[in-house]
C-alpha cells in the first residue's frame, strides 16, 4: 500500500538526517589531530555581518597539531582571529600579519573523558530523534483508516527495525568516536 510505504519511508528519511547530523557533531569533536572541520563553523565578523570562516579564508592543515589560515584580505586578520578566541574552542591563534596558526594542543585524561561525554551526549540526542521519528510513523498509521490490520502491523514492524538498525549505528559511531577521542 502506497501510503504505508511513504510514513515507512519518511521514517527513514528523518531517522538519515539524525545520523547525518550526529556525524556532523562528532566532526567538531576534536581527538587531538588537528582538521579543518574543528573550525568550520566559526563566525568571523567581516564588514560588519558574521561569516563563516571559510568564505573570509582559506583553512589549511599544515600537521598534525598545527592548522594555518589564510584570509583572502588582509584587514580581516584581527577579526579572524577574534572569532577563532570568541569561539571557545579553546585555541591561542597567533598570527604574524599573514597567516594565522592554530597549534593544537595535546588533549590531557581530563579533557578527553569530557569529550567523550560529549560525544555520547550527541549520541544520546541522536537516538531521542530516532526514536521520535518511530513515534511519529506509528500516529500516522494509526490515523489511516480503511488499511487491513495486517498491513499496519507489518508497517510498524519495518519501522521498529528500522529504529533498531539507525539506533545500532548511531551507537557504533559513538564507539569509534570514543575509541578515537580516548587513543593517546
């Protein structure tokens, strides 16, 4: 039935986005290498208007613990740098009127237990999304009239499997997210 296959699917739609986003957070999520992602979304407040970092500069991974930027104007510097400080991800940028260098600073046991409590936090918010996602599906097939009972059960069992398979990887994630944070 066409609408049974269109909450299953608009189930899984949403329960996709949840995981996408989950990934996106574990990206801002340092593990003590250094990346570009650990800056993306830093504001930088150019001509008077907030800005994404990438659009005022380009970002680069010069090593492991070292990220430089390189603002296309050079009047932006201090800004940049600003935004970097403002944005409490805990770098000293310091620039020599060129280029801006971000060192990473090794992770110490402490930090790295509170990144890890991030990260299930994340996790944790993902499989509320999930599991509200089931929520919403299971209304809508209570809510279609005229549909064999059958049919809504098989329904609701897809879509229970399908909370069952999104809530495994959001926890797989976490593990390999914490493996990564907790590696010295």
């Amino acid at each position: 039935m066409e609408e049974l296959e269109l909450i299953v699917a608009s189930a899984k739609q949403e329960m996709d986005a949840a995981i996408k986003h989950l990934e996106h957070a574990f990206q801002k999520i340092r593990a003590g290498r250094a990346s570009t992602s650990m800056v993306q979304d830093v504001m930088v407040e150019y001509y008077g208007a907030p800005t994404p970092i990438t659009q005022v500069a380009n970002v680069s991974v010069v090593d492991a613990m070292t990220l430089s930027i390189q603002p296309w104007d050079r009047t932006a510097i201090g800004a940049i740098a600003k935004g970097i400080v403002n944005s409490n991800l805990g770098f000293a940028p310091s620039n020599n009127g060129d280029v801006i260098i971000i060192n990473v600073p090794p992770l110490t046991e402490e930090r790295r237990r509170d990144l890890a409590k991030q990260a299930k936090g994340e996790t944790d918010q993902t499989k509320i999304v999930i599991r509200n996602a089931r929520q919403d599906a299971n209304k809508e097939l209570k809510r279609l009239e005229g549909v064999a009972e059958d049919l809504i059960k098989g329904a609701e069992k897809d879509i229970q499997d399908l909370t069952d398979a999104y809530v495994k990887k959001s926890d797989d994630a976490y593990k390999t997210k914490e493996a990564e944070i907790l590696k010295v």
